[in-house]
C-alpha cells in the first residue's frame, strides 16, 4: 500500500499519506468474495485483487481539506462530480477534457468562496473529473516497484479500476472483464457507504445506513451499471455474515442489533 503515498508538491520532504488505504483493503477483500462466488478462477482472482487494491490510485496526493472544499461546493451547486455525468450535462465538452472545462466554468466562483485555485488545487479537480489521465500518471510513476516485486500487470487490470467513472471504456470488454469491474464498482460503493471517514471527509455525509447503500446499488442497477448477478451475489454474502466484520471495520463500531437483522433478511429476500 505504500504505492499510495505521494510526496507534497507543495512541502519539500512532506509524504502525503495514502487516503484511507484500508477502505482499498476492505473494498479488495470484498471483491474476492464476490468474484469468487460468481465462478470467477482462482490465478484471475489474485491479480483482480491487486486490481482492487491499487482502485483509488488515482487519487493518490488527495488532499483532504481542498479536495472537501471544492467538492462540498460543487455539491451544494449541484455541479455533476463524476466525468459521465459531466458529459451529460455539457456534451460540447471535448472527450477527456472534464476537468479543463470545469476549471474554466468555475475557477472564479471558488476563488469568490475562498478557495485559492492553484495548480494543486487543480490536482483535486483532476482526481474526479479526470481521473483517467491521473490513474494513468500514477501507475506509470509506480510500474517499476511492481515489475519488482513480480506483480504482473495486465490491460484489463486498468480497465477494471476505471469503470465505475468511464463505463464507456468497456463496451467491448470481454463479459468476465466487465463482470469483475461491476464488482468492484458494487463492493467499493458498499464500503463507501459504511466508512464513517469517508462519509465525512468525502461525500459530506454524516450518517451510515445500509439501507441506503442497497439503494444506491439499485440506483446504479437502474442505470445499467451493474449486473443482477453482481447484486444478488454481494446480497447474498452480506445476508450470510461474510461481510459483517468488514462493515464494523468500515464504521469503526459493532453494527446494531437492527442492522444485524437487516443483513440477515437479506438472505430471506427482503430489502
């Protein structure tokens, strides 16, 4: 997990610890859980793990007072955060070039709310809105530490990781590459809704309910993200206990006796 780490441009000799680097190890175990239920082979499910862990890359350097700043602005200015989204809204914006527009739309706006937008600040932007471009950066920074520890890297590996902000990307994917990438979309959202730092640092929540993170997963289920197979699957191994002490790790506290009880109806079919 130290690939993670990332020195302060800004603060010679300042390592910018990796952003909550247990939520990539609990998202990652997941995943393997899940994939593995689904028939996934055991060789394919190694190297889709370090897939898993390695997911938020990208974001390596995040910084989390200016990255809460600008976001918790762009949410209250229900400006779209995530590049599909983006491109919804502004289908003129050149393909790849979200976070420019983003940049020339509202620079002015948060330097009025007190937010200085340097080059640094810009690296927040380019965390969300491009974050494409920045994954690639940093796992070419970060290639020569994997070729020596033996990790063998593959294209889909990449693919996999950028799924939940580029679905487009996977269009012609092979079905078990796009499956894997679902996984990682439903089991990294699920832990996101149940991580109390997260939540807070974020997505400028307060409050972790289980019933919401099923709901968003319906969300995305709607949109044709993920699969009823994926769904069903991670249904069925929460309903089963299999994720209860990653779910506890996640909040920081035992889950309630009602949250218990919803896990297990989960089996039994219920929501």
């Amino acid at each position: 997990m130290r690939l993670y780490d990332y020195p302060h441009p800004l603060k010679p000799g300042v390592v910018i610890r990796g952003y909550d680097r247990p939520h990539a190890v609990r998202t990652a175990r997941m995943c393997a859980a899940v994939a593995t239920r689904l028939g996934h082979p055991g060789e394919r499910v190694c190297s889709y793990q370090i897939a898993c862990l390695l997911h938020d890359l990208g974001r390596a350097g995040l910084d989390r007072r200016l990255f809460g700043k600008i976001w918790s602005w762009a949410k209250q200015h229900h400006i779209p955060t995530r590049p599909r989204e983006w491109r919804a809204l502004h289908p003129n914006t050149k393909y790849g070039r979200e976070t420019e527009a983003f940049l020339s739309l509202y620079r002015r706006d948060l330097e009025a709310a007190g937010i200085t937008m340097d080059r640094w600040a810009a690296e927040q932007v380019e965390m969300r809105l491009g974050y494409a471009r920045r994954l690639a950066r940093r796992l070419r920074a970060v290639r020569p530490a994997m070729n020596e520890w033996g990790i063998v890297w593959a294209p889909w590996m990449q693919l996999v990781m950028l799924y939940y902000y580029y679905p487009e990307r996977l269009t012609s994917a092979e079905p078990w590459v796009k499956q894997l990438a679902e996984i990682l979309v439903a089991c990294e959202q699920f832990e996101a809704y149940s991580n109390r730092q997260r939540g807070r640092d974020y997505y400028v929540r307060d409050k972790e309910t289980l019933a919401e993170a099923f709901a968003y997963l319906g969300a995305l289920s709607g949109e044709g993200i993920l699969s009823d197979d994926v769904v069903q699957a991670l249904r069925r191994l929460a309903g089963e206990g299999t994720f209860d002490s990653i779910l506890e790790e996640a909040r920081g506290c035992p889950l309630s006796k009602t949250e218990r009880q919803y896990l297990r109806g989960l089996v039994l079919g219920g929501t």
